[in-house]
C-alpha cells in the first residue's frame, strides 16, 4: 500500500517510507432478530486476526523528515442489542 501519489515505496526528497505491506483483515457479524424486526442482538468482531497495518504515512512530518505514521485499529469484538417501539 502506498500513501503518496507517487506511489513510490520511499519519499525521494527525505528518504522517509511511505509505504506498507499488504494487509489483509477479517471482520464478520453474526446476528438474529425477531419476525416483525422489533428487536436485533449482534455479535460483531472487526479486525479478527489482529492484523498490525498502517491506515496512512507521511502527511507534513515527512517534509522535515520526522514522518507520522497511523497505525490501524487492533482487534475489536462486542456485542449489540437494539429494540424498536
């Protein structure tokens, strides 16, 4: 994954990296609910495998060479209940 339009793996004015590998993440939902839609019970999980990833590199920091990196969400998992009236 690259994160400069260039799409070059290292920024070439500061020689700062720019790039990631590839990431591959595993969400899933599991849920019912009763016939007439009144209420919803889910299990969710977002990130199952605990995938480490950037979401972004670079942005003004790689122009004095002190480049920020964001690093993606880790594993997440909850569960979620709605009811209508």
């Amino acid at each position: 994954m690259f994160f400069d339009v260039t799409n070059q793996p290292v920024e070439p004015l500061s020689g700062v990296r720019l790039s990631d590998e590839p990431a591959t993440l595993v969400n899933f939902t599991l849920g019912m609910a009763d016939a007439n839609d009144s209420w919803r019970l889910e299990l969710f999980a977002e990130n199952l495998g605990n995938e480490k990833y950037l979401i972004d590199a670079g942005n003004t920091g790689a122009t004095v060479g002190i480049p920020t990196y964001i690093a993606g969400a880790p594993r997440f998992w909850g569960v979620s209940y709605s009811q209508r009236f």
